[in-house]
C-alpha cells in the first residue's frame, strides 16, 4: 500500500534554447546641486513736466496798442515806394506767357453726362439749352428743323438736376409738353426756377418749374405778335429784383424785336415796346412797312449797357455787334468789333455748316463751336486763330450739333444738343477754364492788328 508524505523538492529551472538570456543591472546617478535665486526689476520711469503754450490771463488778451497818427504817417511815407513797384510790375512783360496750371494733357475734355430720353423725344432734335441761375440745373428744348409749312409738331422742355447725387440720365426732372417746335429757351438770370421760351408758332412762354402746373404766362395774339418762329428769347436785366415783375426780350425770323412784360397772376404777356429789323433804319411798330424787313436770328444785350443790343440776322449779318461770333451758309465763324463793320477775325474750321457757337464765360480767348457734321470744335485764340484745339466727334452718325451753352456758373461745365435729341455734358480741362495773364490785352492787340 502506497504511502504519501510532504516533502519539498527544489526546483527545476529549463533554459530556453532559442532566446537570449535578459540581464538587468540597477544604479543611480547624482546630477550637481540647483541653485535658485529671487530678484525684483522695475521697467517703467514716469515724469510730469508743464508746458505754457498760451497766456491767457487778460493782460496778455489785450490787443496791442497803437497810435493812428504814427500808422498813417507810415503809409504816406511807403506809399510812394509801393506804388511805384506796382507800377514797374505792371508794364514788365517778364511773365507774358507764363500761366500755372495743373492741366493733365491726355484729358483736355471729358464727358460726365449723356441725358437722353428716347421715349419722349421720339424724332425730336435738340434745339436750345439754357443753364439756370445757379448752375445745377440744364433745360433742354425740343423740335424739328424741316418744316415744310405750319408746325403740326409737338414740342417738348425737358429739365435735369445735375447735383442729385444720382442722376437718371434717361429720365428728366421735368416733362413740359409744348404745342409746337421749342426754338428757344432762357432762364432768368436771378430766379432758377423761371424759364422763357419761343417756338415756331410765335409764342412766348414762361413757366416755373417749382409749380405743379409750370405754365405761368403766355403771349398774347395781336396784329403786333409774332407771326413766324420765335428765334430767340432773353431776360431784361431790371434795377429791381422783384419776383412779380419781369421783362422779356424775343426776336423771330420776320424781323420783329419785341419786348414783354410779365406780371406774376397774369395769364398773358403784355407787349410793351417792339421794333421792326429793316433794310433800311430800324422802325418801330405800326410804322411804314415798305422796306423789307430782316430776318432776326439771334441777339445779346451788351454786357454793361442793356440799352444797346446785339442782333444777328438772317443774312448774316450783325448789328451793333462787339465780339460775336456769327455763323452763316458760308461755313465760317467771324468775330466782330463794334468799332468795324467787317469782322476783325475769320475761323473757317471746316466744309459743313455751323449752326451754334458761344464764348466761354471766363477766358477771353476761348469760344466752341458745333458743326453740321456732328462735331464740337473748341478755339482757344491764345494757341491758334486758325485751328481749334479742341474737334471732338460728338455722334458717329455725323448728325449736327444744333445748340450749345457754357455753364456761367460752374465755368467748366459745357453742354451740346444734336439732331437725334441728346445731350453731352462735358467737363473742360483747367487751360480751357482759367483765365491766363493778360488775355483781354492779347485780344485787344489781336483785334488791332486784323484792323490794320
């Protein structure tokens, strides 16, 4: 029988035969001791100091004081010595020729607006522009140029606020429908919301464009009225500045010259005056009619006597005339002196017509000029009495640039109508707006050597 005890064996250990045996070995190390310390820096300085850039106490507020006696007795002692200075600078022609001016060459124009309303316009051209007092605002007439006979046309007045900080270049301000062709238009020198026009029905009209129902006063139909198309209209320069009565001169292609009175609440223009342009001496109305009459194209009144006045006729010639451009069938643009009865300078620019032309309001030397052939021609007499500075091609159509006017406000501002209805705003450089040193005496001079 098997007999079972305890007993302790010693163990047993079998080494593998394919791995390595792992030995493993324990240490330490002791790196050098870590020293510390505490410090405290300050990196901001601040300093105060006072500084006296005014005495305001009320000594120092004082105003210095002086002597009259002692500061006129200056003047009359350098008096004589400044003046004669003056003079001397005065007849030097050390600066003749010389001007300052910022003027960008590549750019002597450029067009910021083109106002056109198709729509309304329709087969209408351009015919007249006038600017208002203020300058901001620029009325356009409307009509035809070919009547075979009566007008059977409606005519159109079409108004554009050029300040608005948006402008509809294709939707006016203001729509006056007409009962025929408008000729012509004006704007009260004073009042920038009353306008004058003529058509070619012989009826002068004005309207107010701050009103609902614009139409003010209308001429009246008399034996003395105008039978033939009102060529032109203008403002009487009036001592008062009243805004219930005015003066308006118009001219038509019959020959008469009349002058209206207009009265704020009245519904027609009083005819107050008139005169027949002749062959002969001019007449007044109701006198002897065997003379044949001229027919009055355009007038101006004299720029510091509105008792004279300048007509240009038919024919083409002037009347009273001092530094108008005429524009006739012969293709030439005249200037006139009222001292001559031949003109004094001829520009013939071109083969087409002329139908427009104005002197610019500021330089001397400077006046535009719209062709048949649809171009706006610039003469700057300073640089060419032949040759403009300036032909730019307004339409590629070739179709006429009828009317044209400067801004007498905003002087660099100048706008032309064509046959097809639009109307170009264009902006002028600096050298075509600005007056340069001694302009009035080049003209002069040039005027007295075409003389002699």
């Amino acid at each position: 029988m098997a007999k079972f005890v305890d007993e302790d064996l010693d163990g047993v250990e079998f080494k593998s035969c394919w791995k390595k045996e792992r030995n493993l070995h324990n240490s330490t190390t002791q790196t050098l001791e870590m020293e510390t310390d505490d410090a405290s820096s300050q990196s901001v300085s601040k300093s105060h100091v006072g500084i006296q850039t005014e005495d305001t106490s009320s000594e120092a507020a004082k105003m210095p004081e002086y002597n009259p006696d002692t500061l006129l007795a200056f003047l009359k002692r350098v008096e004589p010595g400044v003046m004669e200075y003056l003079d001397k600078a005065h007849r030097s022609h050390a600066f003749d020729g010389y001007d300052v001016s910022t003027v960008d060459e590549d750019l002597p124009m450029s067009c910021i607006h083109t106002l056109t309303a198709t729509e309304l316009v329709k087969e209408l051209k351009c015919t007249s522009l006038s600017w208002n007092a203020i300058g901001s605002t620029l009325a356009i007439g409307y009509g035809t140029t070919d009547h075979q006979d009566w007008c059977t046309h409606k005519g159109l007045v079409l108004t554009w606020n050029l300040d608005r900080q948006k402008v509809k270049q294709d939707k006016p301000d203001t729509s006056i429908e007409v009962s025929s062709c408008v000729n012509s238009l004006a704007f009260h020198p004073k009042f920038p919301a009353w306008i004058a026009g003529g058509t070619f029905s012989g009826d002068v009209m004005i309207w107010d464009l701050g009103e609902s129902e614009p139409l003010m006063s209308s001429s009246s139909l008399d034996e003395d009225s105008h039978r033939e198309g009102v060529c032109s209209v203008v403002w009487i320069e009036q001592s008062t500045r009243s805004r219930n009565k005015a003066k308006v001169m118009s001219v038509c292609s019959e020959g008469k010259v009349l002058i209206w009175d207009f009265v704020v609440g009245k519904d027609q223009l009083k005819l107050s005056a008139g005169w027949f342009l002749s062959s002969g001496p001019t007449r007044g109305l109701g006198s002897d009619t065997k003379q044949a009459s001229l027919g009055v194209t355009c007038l101006s009144f004299w720029p510091d006597d509105q008792s004279s006045m300048i007509v240009g006729s038919e024919s083409g010639g002037l009347y009273k005339c001092n530094m108008v451009e005429d524009f006739t069938e012969d293709s030439c643009a005249r200037i006139h002196s009222v001292l001559e009865s031949h003109p004094v300078m001829v520009c013939e620019p071109g083969d087409s017509y002329l139908f427009s032309a104005r002197w610019s309001p500021v330089r001397p030397l400077v006046f535009a000029v719209g062709t048949g052939e649809g171009r706006l021609l610039v003469f700057d007499l300073k640089k060419s009495k032949v040759s403009p500075v300036l032909s730019l091609e307004i339409n590629k159509k070739g179709v006429p640039v009828y009317t044209l006017e400067f801004n007498h406000i905003r002087q660099s501002l100048l706008a032309c109508g064509d046959g097809e209805g639009t109307v170009r705003v264009w902006r002028l450089s600096d050298d075509l707006c600005h007056q340069g040193s001694r302009e009035v005496d080049l003209l002069r001079d040039m005027t007295a050597l075409n003389l002699d």
